[in-house]
C-alpha cells in the first residue's frame, strides 16, 4: 500500500474564473491544500502514462474511494535541474477538451521530486471528468510536464454517461448493421458492443444500490466509451477500406480432436482463450452470447466440483438439481461455439464417503484431500469418474477431462498401504535389501521395514473437513534423511502420484475414450520445486500419460525482475519439451487477480497492470508453446477472495483486450503453431534427480526433527527455494531469452531414448546428480562430433549422490576467454566438451550472445539496434512456415527501443575464420494489425508484432 510522502505545500491566491468560480481556481492554480485521495486515475486506457486523479463524491457527505486508505500526494513533476524560480503555466479542460482556464505563475522548485498538492471545495464543485496540464518552463524552454485528471461525480453524472453508452452503442450497432451488409467481417469491432451490453448492466446493477464505488464505476464507464470509439472508428474505416478488415474464421461444428500437438476443429488448428470462475448458479447463461461476442471460445463447467455437489447422499444417485445446472449450462454454451472442461476437485467429498470409507482419507494434501495408494480410494474415485463421464460424454462441446486441481501430495503418505506400495516400489529398484542399506546407511532386515524419512511439516493438511484425529501426521518409526533416502522417497511419491493418474485416466476412458484428459498441476512448483520440493508431480510422467499438457500457473507483475515475463517462458517451454506432442493448456491463469486486493485502481492501471501489459502477457504464452487457457476469474457471484476486487469484470479493457487476443488467435493459429514446431538445435538438459537432490531443502527437514516441530514463521511454506540446478537452469534460459535464438530443453528420459541426435550444442546447468546411462549417452554423442557445454559442479554424482569419475573428460584441455569469462575446451572423440563457473542471469546473457559464436550456432534472423549491437530486452524468434518467414518480437524492457532486421548468411569453414555476410532487411507485414510496416523500427515498451518477413529486399 502506498504512503503519503512529505511534500511542500505551495500556496498561491485563489483566482476564479466565470461561473465555475472556486472550482476553476482550484483546478488551475492546483496549490491549495493537499487532499489524500485512494481512487482512481481516469485516463483513457491509451493515456495512462502521465495521470493520476483524485475522486470526490458530491452527494451526501464528502467521500474518497476507500475512505482511510492513503496514497502518494496527487501530482509531481520532476524537475532535472538545479533549484531556482521557473515559470510554471496551468491549463484546465473540461471533459469536451474544451479550455476553461489558463494560469502562468513563477514558483521556486528544487531540482528532483515536487509536489504540486490541490483541494476540491465541495461546496462549488460540479459533476464531471476535469483535466489540468502543468508544464514548467526556464525560459521558453520546457523543462518538465505532467497531467492530471480529476473527478468530480455524483449518482445522478454517472446514470447521465450510462445513458451516453447505450447511446454510443446504438450508434455501433447501426455502422456494424451497415457494414455487414456490405459483406465486412464486424467480427472485431462487435467486441465493444459486447462489452457495453455486459458493462452497462454491471454498472446500471451497482449504481442501484446503496455503494458508493463512484471512482470504479466513472473509470469503467470511460474505458466503454473509449472502446466503442474505437470500434466506430475501426468499423468506418473497413468500409472505406475493405482490405484492411481482419477476417476471423468461422468455427467448426465437429468439436476438437489432437492432431499434430494442436487442437483442430474440424476447420483447422485453432487456440483457445476463456474465463473461468465465479460462473455456475451466478453466471446468467444469457451472458453466453456476450462471452461469444467478446472473442472467448472455452470455459470451465460449474467451476470445480466433486462428490460433494453430483452426489451428496448415498444411493440416491446424481443430484438432479445439479445435472439440470449442467445441462444448461453445456447447452447455452454449444449454442455460442464455447467448448467446456469439467475439473475434478478432490478434497469435494461427500460426508457420507468419510463416515463409509475412513482409511481412505487418512492421508491427503492441499486439494488431493484422500490417500492415493489406499484400494479402496481408487475404487471410490474410479466409479465417481466413470458416473461423471457418462454424464458428459455425449456433449459435443465438451473440450476434455480435468482430473485434479493443483495435485499436490506434499508432506503426507505414511499409512500402512502407503508404507507397503513405499517398500515394493524399493524392492523394484534395488536388488537387495542389503544394497539398500550400503546406500541409506542403514540396517534394515527387509523391505517391509524400510522407514520413511521424515518430512517435518504437517501444515499442508488436506481441505476436506477430516478431523484431526484421523489424520497420520508421521511416519510411525522414520527412516534417515540423506541424499538416497531423500531420493527414493521423493521418486515413490512421483510414482504413486503416476500411478494414481493412471488409474483415474482409465476410470474416464473406459467410458469415453475419445475426449483427451489432464492435471491442471501449478506450474513453478511442479516444474521448479520453488514452493515445495516433495509435490509428487513428475512433470514429464504425467505428461506423456495426458492427452492435454494441463497447468494452472500466472504472469509476473509488470515491472517484476529485468524483463517482466521470461520466467514464465522458462516453464512453458520446458513443460512443452518434456512432453513434445501434447498441447499446453492453462487452465487457470492468473494475471489480474495475482494482484493483491488492496492495490488502488490507480495502481493497478499504472503500474502493474497497464493495457499493453494485458495484451503481452497474453502474446507470450502462446508464441512460446501455449495452446489454450482459461483467465482467472470472470468476476460475478463469489466471495472474497475468489470474488474480490481484480477479477476481469473489474477492469474493462483487460475483458476487451483479452477478447481481442482470442480473436487474434484463432485468425493467426496456424502461424501461432509454427512457432510451437520450430526446430531447436541448442537443448538445457532438465535433470530431475539433480532437482530432488536438494541440499537446502534436506537441512530444512533436518532443523524440523532436531526442533520436534514447524516454527511458526515457516508454516505454510519453505526457506529453501530450488535446488542449485534448478536455479542455475532458470538463469542460463535467462542468458539465452533475448539472443533471437529457439532452443529448448531436453531430459534425462529423452537422452535415453537417444534425442540427442541432430542436437548442435547440450548445456549441462550445475546438473551434479545423473543416471549412469545420461553419462554413456552424452559421451556417444561427444565421440559422433557433438558439443557439450558444462556449467559449474556437473554429472559428478548418481541420482542417490554416489560419486563418479570423470577424469577421462578432462583431457587435453585448453583455456579460452569468451566474453571475459574464463572456459575449459578439451576435446572427446570427435566432439568438444567446454567448462565454465555458474554464473548470473546478466553474466550469462553476455556470454552466451559470444559463446553461440565461438561454437558455430549460427542465427539467421537477427535484431540489433542502430549500432549493430544485441539489444536487450526484446524477445525475437523466426520460423517457417511452408515457404514463409514468420518473426515475432515482443518488448519486455522498459524503453522504447528501435531496431534493425538483419539477416546473416551461415559463415563458410570455421566458425571464427570469417564473418557471415549480413544484409539490412526492411520490409514486413504485422500480421495481428494486417498492415505492413518497414525497419528501422520503434517499439515501445511491451509491444508485439507478429509478421511475415520480407527476405528479397536490400
């Protein structure tokens, strides 16, 4: 939460002007008395940059939007120079643009931060939206600037720009009617008039009740009236201009099959962008037709559900209130072409089931409230699914199976069927007890009794009502915590978590076995362990076994880290290596609502999510493997938090926005997919033993045992973030984002299977603990000619930690600088092996954009700026599709930058004895915007442009 900073108040006389009077004098001179507002800037979505505003009620007592909550005096203006007098010159405007007053005046300000502070006397104030500019001046030179909205409302201003909506909707409505019958696809500018509709109602709602939310409701109305602006606009012009409509296809009636990793329609491969949450019993189906209007093309069924809510009491089968809410439900949506996934919630239990089945919920985690091993579960989840999937089957929208949301089996498992599966899965590894024991450190006589180590925390209890008593916190005698205990017992609770999918996976298909099915597991945890290291989710297993590559994951703030998004890549890219084939499905993603609920509006459109932010957030994704994701939430009908403030219906542009992008998704998916397909010659190895073997995280456990509890300041989550590997990993994706370059990832399973073929260069990232085989698999590829590059302490270890000799890697070597970074080369049969120190992500992004070059990766396509330098920040890829030369470009720096397109010929003989040719290209085509445009070219911060590449011109 924002606090007030202290400031100097400048006072100058009051001056009026004509019959506005003291409001007007106010405006202009600005410098009164400082007024502390919470509420919320004003500006036109496009116009955010420079203002800021202040709120103030005019009926009824004086009231600022959330009363008691302080912010940042209202306007500043940074001066560069050194402190003295300046001319400083006020312009106030009414809400038409039209200019009411004019004031010069000279104040001394100092150089740096000033604070201009201003009052609003309630008594001469009139409804409505008042601009004010101030520039200062030293001489006729301009020194600094800033602009300022402030608001003035009432109920009765707010139902009169209401009425101006629907007003400025019939008047869309007429051009898109004109338009249509001159065969225009209205497609697009429909959207506004969608959003109007479904805004005019919320907003209509609110105003009819006793809130008082008026700084919320003014900024929604002006975002509305913005957006049918610019839909009229856009509208007359394809009538003017018909080739520069965008012309979406039509959807296919067949519903979706998998081909080729992507999603097909019966038209062609199509991606898929929705809303979930706060739908079911709140969510008027009538609304469907504006879900539809707006873009969206999927959702989720009924938010989740479980037994709880199908069948509540025994016998009686499924409930029928409940299947005529579903019914509806999938009927109104088929009507509009939205496709719709059900999500399998299991900690939903009925209470009949713990009052029949108590063992089979002794163990459980976060929302896989039940014990996962335990016969008697999977029986009883077996026969719930196969009932829920002739319930849905026949549906034509029905877009697949969820089968669990965020499955996380953290810190439990330790029941007698759990200790039984635990020592079965050890007698499958090892080939004796004995062997066991050399490894654990241990003197167990069998398998049997083999104890588990113990995990320490018992804070993730299951969200399933089952009373403590019941619950079996530890193991009864626990085994030791070290590196091969720790690994075997992290690898069983993967394999139960495998096993458990399995066996619900086959539960659907024995029912229907055409419709695809998923895990929505969160993305960080399970493919980072950043919040927990003991999930249970084998991101690759589970995800060869799906048909969907299902996640529920988020977008960093913007401004968050260097680049606000390339974290969030990292993990996309990895889930869609790990499980090649497989589309990548978000199904619950979170943008606006990882906000947290006090953030003032002001703050949430200036600087954590402003229009541009919105529309990058969603680009990204898909450009780097996604193929369809739901948005949490839309809005209506939920409590906090789940219904809090910053849910889409909060906030208009980002509803229009992310409509728009579906748009722009299904016109372009296959260029979309082209890109998902793109071949990758530079490969991160992803070692999931190196992952487990988490040295922090085990002396966490170790602090536990030694205390005899969780302190309090560590439930809920752990100190130790990722493991060495897993951080070193994330920093060298970091080091490559940017260097206009597809590369992947590959695995330890994949190494086995032998996909290093083909690969131009492997990067081992601080990989310290492998299997045998990814060693012997990596030396064959050296001795074929191959290139390895080895970061920090690498492959010393097998996957339990038993040391490994690689002296005979180490042969030979010569000492290189690259980029001022010292580097081993030696070479291994045919190939070459180089050495490095870890290194950070900045480190890593000058060494990389050298070291690709020493190693002859060549990169055809490349941006630079006007100096022929890298260019930071700006995330660029090319691809083919057919014969086209597809490119994208996305900035996520914070500054305009302006870039060349350069293309560089492959250099001939060895990668340091010549330089490539390189040639300037000009001309592309914006494929979102569907007009071209020429290089040298300006993109403003987190801009997108997705194009086809002109490759014929000097």
């Amino acid at each position: 939460m924002n606090k007030p900073r202290p400031h100097r108040a400048l006072r100058l006389p009051l001056a009026r002007f004509g019959p506005r009077g003291v409001l007007m004098g106010a405006l202009c001179w600005l410098l009164l008395q400082a007024v502390s507002c919470r509420y919320g800037a004003l500006a036109r979505a496009d116009e955010t940059a420079h203002f800021t505003s202040c709120v103030y009620v005019a009926d009824g007592q004086p009231r600022f939007y959330d009363q008691g909550q302080a912010v940042d005096t209202l306007l500043k203006i940074r001066v560069p120079r050194a402190t003295e007098v300046y001319r400083v010159r006020f312009e106030a405007t009414d809400e038409m643009g039209l200019r009411i007053a004019v004031q010069e005046t000279e104040v001394r300000l100092q150089a740096g931060l000033n604070t201009l502070v201003f009052s609003l006397p309630k008594e001469a104030v009139t409804a409505g939206d008042y601009r004010l500019g101030a520039r200062v001046f030293q001489g006729d030179q301009l020194v600094a600037s800033k602009r300022l909205t402030v608001a003035v409302l009432d109920r009765a201003y707010l139902q009169a720009k209401l009425a101006n909506v629907a007003r400025r909707r019939a008047e869309l409505k007429t051009a898109l009617d004109a338009a249509a019958r001159q065969g225009i696809d209205i497609t697009y500018p429909q959207t506004s008039w969608a959003l109007s509709r479904l805004f005019e109602r919320l907003v209509g709602t609110e105003l009819a009740t006793s809130k008082r939310e008026y700084g919320k409701l003014n900024w929604q109305l002006n975002d509305v009236l913005l957006a049918l602006q610019k839909s009229l606009t856009q509208i007359r012009e394809w009538i003017r201009y018909p080739t520069r409509q965008l012309r979406v296809p039509l959807p296919g009636t067949r519903g979706l099959r998998i081909v080729d990793g992507a999603f097909h329609d019966g038209q062609g491969p199509v991606l898929l962008l929705g809303a979930l949450g706060n739908f079911g019993r709140s969510f008027p189906l009538t609304d469907f037709e504006l879900y539809a209007a707006l873009g969206f093309n999927s959702t989720e069924a009924l938010l989740e559900f479980g037994p709880r809510d199908t069948q509540p009491e025994k016998g009686k089968g499924v409930s029928k209130t409940w299947l005529q809410e579903l019914d509806a439900y999938m009927k109104a949506a088929a009507a509009h072409n939205i496709f719709v996934y059900p999500t399998v919630e299991h900690c939903y239990i009925a209470p009949w089931m713990f009052r029949e089945h108590p063992s089979a919920f002794t163990c459980g985690s976060h929302y896989l409230a039940t014990c996962i091993v335990n016969p008697e579960a999977r029986q009883l989840w077996g026969q719930w699914l196969g009932q829920m999937a002739r319930v849905m089957k026949d549906y034509p929208n029905l877009l697949g199976y969820c089968l669990g949301n965020e499955p996380h089996y953290s810190f439990t498992g330790y029941c007698a069927h759990c200790r039984r599966a635990f020592g079965e899965f050890l007698q499958r590894e090892y080939t004796g007890i004995e062997v066991l024991n050399r490894r654990w450190g241990t003197g167990y006589q069998g398998f049997h009794s083999v104890g588990i180590p113990p995990q320490g925390r018992t804070d993730w209890w299951p969200r399933n009502d089952v009373p403590d008593s019941r619950r079996i916190v530890r193991p009864e005698h626990p085994g030791p915590i070290n590196q091969a205990s720790m690994y075997d017992w992290q690898k069983f609770n993967q394999h139960r978590m495998t096993e458990f999918f399995r066996s619900m996976k086959a539960a659907v298909k024995k029912v229907d076995r055409d419709r695809p099915v998923f895990w929505e597991s969160p993305l960080v945890c399970a493919t980072w362990g950043e919040y927990g290291h003991d999930d249970g989710i084998d991101r690759e297993e589970i995800g060869r076994l799906s048909d969907i590559n299902g996640y529920d994951g988020w977008t960093s703030n913007f401004p968050g880290g260097d680049w606000a998004m390339d974290a969030d890549v990292a993990n996309l890219e990895l889930m869609r290596d790990l499980a090649p084939g497989k589309p990548l499905f978000n199904s619950e993603w979170h943008t606006v609502t990882s906000i947290n609920g006090e953030v003032s509006y002001q703050q949430m459109v200036r600087e954590k999510r402003p229009p541009g932010y919105i529309r990058a957030a969603l680009w990204l994704p898909y450009l780097h493997g996604n193929s369809a994701g739901t948005l949490w939430a839309w809005g209506y009908g939920a409590p906090p938090p789940s219904g809090g403030r910053w849910q889409m219906l909060d906030v208009p542009y980002f509803v229009q926005i992310a409509g728009e992008t579906a748009l722009d998704l299904r016109r372009l998916a296959p260029e979309v997919i082209a890109f998902h397909q793109a071949r990758r010659d530079v490969v991160l190895l992803f070692s999931m033993a190196s992952k487990l073997q988490h040295a922090e995280h085990f002396e966490e456990l170790r602090t536990f045992e030694a205390l005899g509890h969780v302190p309090d300041e560590w439930k809920g989550k752990t100190r130790s973030t990722s493991s060495v590997a897993m951080r070193q990993l994330k920093h060298v994706h970091f080091g490559l984002f940017c260097l206009d370059m597809n590369y992947g990832f590959v695995s330890e399973r994949q190494i086995g299977q032998g996909q290093l073929a083909g690969r131009r260069l492997v990067i081992v990232p601080a990989a310290d603990y492998v299997a045998e085989e990814t060693v012997n698999r990596l030396q064959r590829y050296l001795k074929a000619g191959g290139t390895v590059l080895i970061i920090g302490d690498s492959l010393g270890h097998d996957e339990r930690g038993q040391k490994r000799d690689l002296s005979g890697w180490h042969a030979k070597s010569q000492e290189l600088l690259v980029a001022g970074f010292p580097v081993t080369m030696s070479q291994f049969g045919s190939g070459r092996i180089y050495r490095t120190a870890r290194l950070s992500g900045q480190q890593y992004r000058r060494f990389f954009d050298a070291f690709l070059d020493e190693v002859g990766i060549h990169r055809s396509y490349r941006i630079t700026d006007m100096q022929g330098g890298s260019v930071d920040g700006v995330d660029f890829r090319t691809t083919q599709l057919g014969t086209r030369r597809l490119a994208y470009l996305i900035n996520l720096s914070r500054r305009q930058v302006k870039v060349k397109l350069v293309s560089k010929a492959p250099a001939r003989g060895l990668a340091r004895a010549s330089q490539p040719s390189t040639q300037s290209l000009r001309s592309a085509h914006d494929l979102i915007t569907n007009q071209p445009f020429t290089f040298p070219l300006e993109i403003a911060p987190l801009d997108v442009k997705l194009m086809e590449i002109k490759e014929a011109e000097n």
